[in-house]
C-alpha cells in the first residue's frame, strides 16, 4: 500500500477516533492501537478471532496488508489536530510552551558534536 493510500484510507477512522475519545489524541499508541483492530477485523479469516503475536506479526510484515504503519497513524492525528484545535489533547500545549527550551537545547547539542 503507498503511504498516500494509506494516509487516505485511515484519514476518517483517525478523526472519528479524535472525536469519540480523549485518550486517543495524546497516545499515537492507543490511536494505532484501535485502528488495527478495526483493521484486523476487515481480514475475513481474522474477524471475531483472537490471534497470536506471530500471526499478527506475520499480517503486519506482508506486502500487501490492510495494517497501516504507526508513522503515518501519528501524521494524520497530527494534521487533523493542526486544523481542529478541539481534537487536540492536553499534551499539545505542554510540549508547544516547552518547544523554544527544547530547541535551544538541541542547537547546543548539535554545537557540541
């Protein structure tokens, strides 16, 4: 799958996960984490069954699986919450107050290598 199909085809689950509850818009995990299942649950010979660790491991490596990747889960929510301050979690002011002293702290690093 290319990573534009891909982006196009959870764009919906992502914004309706955003809305239905606050503990997917601060944890890309829980948010990845949903969309698999739902993901999972469209395999035919996977739905309504638990599966091992191996075989969904075995799903998510394939070619051509319906598993979407954890990079563009979280640019998704990240575009959605650019443009929807509502959906954005409690996190995100956190870390935008904190970015100046982070970026600071990074050209220090980068002067120092």
């Amino acid at each position: 799958m290319t990573v534009v199909k891909e982006i196009k085809d959870i764009k919906t689950s992502v914004l309706f996960l955003l809305h239905e509850s606050s503990k997917y818009r601060d944890s890309d995990r829980k948010l990845l984490a949903r969309i698999w299942i739902e993901q999972l649950g469209e395999i035919q010979n996977l739905r309504d069954k638990q599966i091992s660790a191996e075989e969904f491991l075995l799903e998510f490596i394939k070619d051509n699986t319906v598993l979407c990747t954890q990079e563009s889960v979280g640019r998704v929510r990240r575009k959605i919450q650019e443009h929807n301050p509502a959906l954005r979690g409690n996190k995100w002011s956190k870390r935008h107050n904190e970015q100046e002293k982070i970026k600071a702290e990074v050209k220090n690093i980068e002067r120092n290598i």
